[in-house]
C-alpha cells in the first residue's frame, strides 16, 4: 500500500516513522521500489542499476537461505 500511493497521508505518516526507526524495513522498502521501478521500465541515470537490484536480490536470498539452515541445525 504504501508504494502505490493507497493511504490517508496520517497512515503514510504513521507508516514512514515506523520504517524510519528500522533501517532493515528501510533498505527492504527500498529495495522494494527500485525492483517495482525497473520492473516499469522507469529510467534511471544510473547505467548498472538493474544490475545492482539483481545483487541485492541475490545477497539477500543468499543471506535468507543461510539464516534458515542455522535455524534448522544440523541434520
């Protein structure tokens, strides 16, 4: 909701404080966007963008998948 612009600005306000005080949501809203923006084929001036997004996707399932086998323990 609050990418596409679906929220009284007292929720918007209430939303960004809290992903404000967490800089994982931060980074994970981010992300979010800048992978819902080159998914619309919105230009942008930065030549390796796409292939900064695709790292970041890539170190974070990485980073997911690593979590979930220590979560799991040994076999």
């Amino acid at each position: 909701m609050l990418l596409d612009d679906e929220m009284s600005q007292s929720e918007f306000d209430a939303a960004l404080a809290v992903v404000k005080a967490d800089p994982a949501m931060m980074t994970a809203l981010a992300a979010s966007q800048f992978v819902n923006d080159a998914l619309q084929g919105h230009l942008c001036l930065d030549n390796n963008f796409t292939a900064r997004i695709m790292q970041y996707i890539a170190a974070s399932e990485a980073e997911r998948l690593a979590q979930s086998d220590d979560e799991s323990g040994p076999g």
